[in-house]
C-alpha cells in the first residue's frame, strides 16, 4: 500500500466510522481492553485475607494491592488522554495493553507484597491506559449515527466489569490460588495486542498539528493533586470507619492536596489545551454531564457496599442468595443499555439520564424502605429498578461527554469521563466509611441511612442532567 493511501485511511475514521468488519474487530478490541481493566479493579478484593496470609503480611497493609491500583489509574487518567491527542489514541491504548500485561506477569509471580504492590500499580498505570482513551477510540470506530449503540455496548461492559470482580475471584479461587487471578489477563492481553495493531483506527493526532506539547510539570501536578487527595480521604474514611475518629494527617494531605490542586488548576487555566481539561468544563452540558456521573457513581458505590450488609446481617440471607439478588441489578442494565442507545439522537441525552437517575433513586429509596422480612421477589424487583435507571442513564450521559467537545479533545473527554466515575467511587466509598462510623452496620440503621443518602446523590445528579436540556436549548437559540 502507497504511503498516500496509509494516510488516507488514517483519516477515514474520523469523518465517518470504520467499515462494517473493521469495525467489529475493532469494538472487539476495546471490549476487552475495558473488561480487563475495570475487572481488575476489584477482583482481588476477596483474595486479600489469602494474600496477607501466604506473604507473610500485615492485612491492614494488604489493601494497598487495591489502592495502589486505583491511585495509579486514577493519577494518569487525564496525563494519558492528553497524550492520546498529541501522539495518537492507539499507541496509547496498545502500549497501556502491553504495560498491563507484563504486570499481570509480574503480579503472578510476586513473592512478597511490596513485589505485588509495586506490580498492581504497574497495572494500574497500563490500565489509564485503556481507559483515558476508550471512548475517544469508541467515537471513532463508529459513525455519528451509529455512536449512540456504540456507547451502549461500551456501557453495558464497563457496568457488567464493575460488579463482576467478586464473582469471578470466586470461580477463580474455587478452583486455583491467588495468582491466578492474574494469570486471565495474559491471553487477553496476547489477543488485544494481536487484533488491536490491525483493526483499531489510527487518525493523525490534531492536537500534535497545533503544535501542542506534553509537560512533565503538569504531569507531576496531577498526580500529586489526585494522590494527596485519594489517600488523605482513604485515610480519613478508614479511621472514621473503625470508629476511631479525625485523624489529622489525613486532614493535612486532603489539605496539601487541595492546595496543589488550586495551583495546578490556576496554571492550566492560562493553557489553550490544558493537561486537565477546564477548557471542556467551561462548556455547561460537559461540565453538567460530569456532576451528573460524579454523583451518579457516587450513589452507586453507596449502595453496593451497603446492599450486601443489608442482605446479610438484617434480612438474614445467604451468601448465595445475596449474590443473586443482586445480580439483578447489573442484569438490568444489561437488559436496559442497548434500549438506551436506541434512544439516543431521539430524545435529548439530558432527559433521558434525568429519568434514569430518578428511577434509580426511587429504587434505592424504595429498597431503604423495605420491612423487616421482605419476600425474596420484592428484593429483586426494586434491585432491578435501580438497573433500568442506571442503564438508562450512563450510555446517553456518555455519548454527551464524548460528543460535546471539539473532535480533536476526545482524548480529554474520555479521560475526564474516567475520572469522574473514579472521583464518585471514591466519594462514595469515603461517604459510607463516615455513616458506618457513626451507625454501625450490624446493628441495622447503617446500610438504610447510606441507601438513603445514595438516593439523595441520585437525585441531585439526575436534576443535573435535567439542567443540560435548558443548557442545550439556550445553545441553539
């Protein structure tokens, strides 16, 4: 093939999708990127006790397999969605792939935790990788008429990923020891690498044609804000969550880490194409869209930590049962996605997520109401509630994010849509550490006070997603 014609082909992409088989592979691709890297989130979480134990390590120390994970994807979101406009989304994404992989490798064969700690965030890193580019690649392996399915597939795989971690380490585990866990993510990654450097598009990068560049500083600065914050409100929660009241190291790193922020924000304020993207949050729907998915998975992680509690140590269920009923959650979504991406281009994104978060929290307020000994049926179908609200809204509140900016910020849309899914996660999970210190959770008020405040969140995110459709409407006029 003539170089003319390499080029030419680059660029089809961008303008109008991938051809029909190109683009399935393609979709395939990111499929698996996205699992992997969402999966291994919290697949380990039920093999840390395992892990303390056959390393010969403190358990309190053992979470830092978790955090080191989260904190180094969490840091490089937004660093590696900046490089994807500059340099190119693919390269980004296969080398995250290749990064993830060798850290599987690495995390397999770790014989002490700081082996395995230092590996996980290795993966971590390889992960923002997939994830800072994810939706940006989704944007252009379809075309704008095809994009709203597209985000709903993208959807419905980063939801079922969310929750499938504990199911399967226990399939896993049943069967094999801990580093197994890691050893799934090897032929994928094999397979990613392979499909991924033939079907993915590869568009000239805009951002680098405008003479762009990428600054170590505002890398540095990034990863100091997020990390003093992530680890001041770990902190904070644990404490609060064993009872143990303010700590006041981890009032000076949220502090430190807020004054970093304040800096880092001023001077990328002065940038045309910032590190983290304020130029996207100037424009209203964006900035909208993402307190819309900040409380959104606020709510969500909430809820999740608490369900099983409630489950459990109220209702008395099995750990079996738990586990059923609350399949029927992500099962909705399932369910209730590709409806959503139907629906998109139809109706306007912001009604149709503001609908969704109000079923969702009428869900959680309607499973915080339940009595004392609910029937099994009455338990899945408020479950099942929450799915179709949380189905409905992510694929159009996505599609908003991605489609709102420039093409050549998808890069930044796609990072900053991680960013704010983490941020809420986070939030969540700090939030709930903070009720269970002052209700504990056994003792029943706990998990129904956090449903509750779950559907608050719910509720101020889907108002502002309503609040997008006058923003969009005053933006026609």
């Amino acid at each position: 093939m003539r170089p003319a014609d390499a080029a030419a082909l680059a660029q089809a992409p961008v303008a109008d999708g991938l051809p029909s088989p190109q683009r399935g592979w393609a979709m395939l691709v990111i499929i698996l990127g996205i699992t992997v890297a969402v999966l291994d989130g919290t697949i380990v979480n039920l093999a840390l006790p395992g892990i303390a134990r056959e390393l010969k390590a403190d358990p309190a120390h053992a979470i830092w397999v978790v955090n080191a994970y989260q904190i180094a994807t969490l840091v490089m979101l937004l660093p590696l969605a900046s490089l994807g406009d500059l340099i190119g989304y693919r390269r980004v994404y296969l080398v995250g792939m290749a990064l993830f992989s060798v850290a599987s490798l690495g995390a397999m064969l770790a014989d002490s935790l700081a082996t395995l700690i230092a590996a996980r965030a290795l993966q971590g890193l390889g992960a923002a990788g997939l994830m800072s580019v994810n939706t940006a690649l989704v944007r252009l392996v379809f075309s704008r008429e095809q994009l709203g399915r597209g985000m709903a597939i993208n959807s419905v795989v980063v939801a079922g990923a969310s929750v499938a971690g504990p199911s399967v380490a226990a399939a896993i585990l049943s069967v094999a020891s801990w580093p197994w866990l890691f050893a799934l993510n090897l032929p994928l990654g094999v397979l990613v690498l392979a499909l991924g450097s033939r079907a993915l598009p590869a568009p000239r990068p805009a951002a680098a044609a405008e003479g762009s560049r990428f600054s170590w500083v505002d890398v540095l600065l990034n990863v100091a804000m997020f990390a003093l914050i992530f680890v001041g409100a770990d902190r904070l929660g644990v404490r609060s969550g064993a009872g143990q009241g303010p700590e006041a190291g981890a009032w000076m790193l949220l502090a430190a880490g807020v004054a970093v922020g304040f800096f880092y924000l001023r001077r990328q304020c002065a940038l045309a194409l910032p590190l983290f993207p304020v130029d996207l949050l100037r424009i209203p729907v964006f900035a909208l869209s993402m307190g819309t998915s900040v409380g959104a998975f606020c709510a969500q992680m909430l809820s999740f930590i608490a369900l099983p509690f409630l489950l459990l140590d109220i209702f008395g269920r099995t750990h079996v049962e738990a586990g059923l009923l609350i399949t029927a959650w992500p099962l909705a979504i399932v369910v209730m996605a590709p409806i959503a991406g139907r629906l998109i281009g139809r109706y306007p994104d912001g009604w149709l997520g503001g609908i969704g978060l109000s079923l969702l929290a009428l869900g959680l307020v309607l499973l915080a109401a339940l009595p004392a000994h609910p029937a099994n049926a009455d338990i899945v179908w408020r479950m099942a509630l929450c799915g179709l609200g949380f189905g409905l809204f992510q694929s159009p509140n996505n599609h908003t994010i991605v489609t709102s900016p420039p093409a050549h910020r998808s890069g930044a849309a796609s990072g900053m849509l991680g960013t704010a899914r983490l941020t809420g996660q986070t939030l969540g999970a700090v939030l709930l550490a903070g009720i269970f210190s002052t209700w504990a959770p056994h003792e029943g008020r706990g998990p129904f006070i956090a449903l509750g405040l779950a559907a608050a969140c719910a509720a101020v995110a889907a108002v502002c997603s309503m609040l997008r459709v006058r923003q969009a409407s005053v933006g026609h006029a």
